[in-house]
C-alpha cells in the first residue's frame, strides 16, 4: 500500500467509524501486524527519512514520537518502531487494570487534523 491508497481507502474508511471504533480497529491490526515479519515490511514502506537526534544523552533514530495513550497496554511497539517513530510512550500503567474514563474518550477535530484523546 502507497500513501495514495491510503489516502484513497484506509483513511476514509476510519474516518467513516466513531473515533473509538477506529481506534480499537487500528490497535487491533497494529499488533496483528506486530507478529508478522511481512506486515512490518510493508509498514517499514511508510518510513520517513531517519533524521537522528541526541537529547539529554539520548540517541533516538527521528524526533517524532508517539505520545501516551494510543497504545495504552503496548500491545503495538513493532509496529510503531516500523512506522519510524523514533521513540513510543506507552500507558498509563497500573497495577490492577482500570476501566478507564466514561466515552466517549476520544474526539476528532477535523479542521485541525487532530485527535483529542
């Protein structure tokens, strides 16, 4: 898949779902793809160029990096390490699992091209 059938059918069809069910769908496929040699391939097609950073006597392979809460159980690392994040925050991790807020949890905000979460 190119950015242009992404753009053409993967997008439009998550954007036709409610925020949450798309979100579920993405985790779900995500590590899917997480355990299959061939899946990170593909994902690995979606890279940008590495541009490296050291901060704070920290080397990270790009400067952009996935923020606390799509992932929340880190049930996707290989895959967003596929996608190039440089680097991934997972959680919020507890010790006994939580239900989390009531939904809807998670808000588009379509003339930003952003999600509240």
């Amino acid at each position: 898949m190119n950015a242009r059938a992404y753009e053409t059918f993967v997008r439009p069809l998550l954007f036709s779902l409610d925020p949450e069910t798309a979100h579920r769908l993405t985790i779900k496929l995500l590590r899917a793809a997480s355990h299959s040699d061939f899946a990170l391939h593909r994902l690995r097609l979606f890279q940008p160029p590495s541009k490296p950073r050291t901060l704070f006597g920290l080397n990270f392979p790009n400067p952009i990096g996935l923020a606390a809460g799509l992932d929340k159980n880190g049930v996707a690392l290989p895959a967003w390490a596929a996608l190039g994040f440089g680097f991934v925050e997972i959680g919020t991790i507890t010790a006994k699992a939580q239900p989390g807020n009531p939904k809807p949890r998670i808000f588009r905000l379509p003339e930003q091209q952003a999600l509240i979460n």
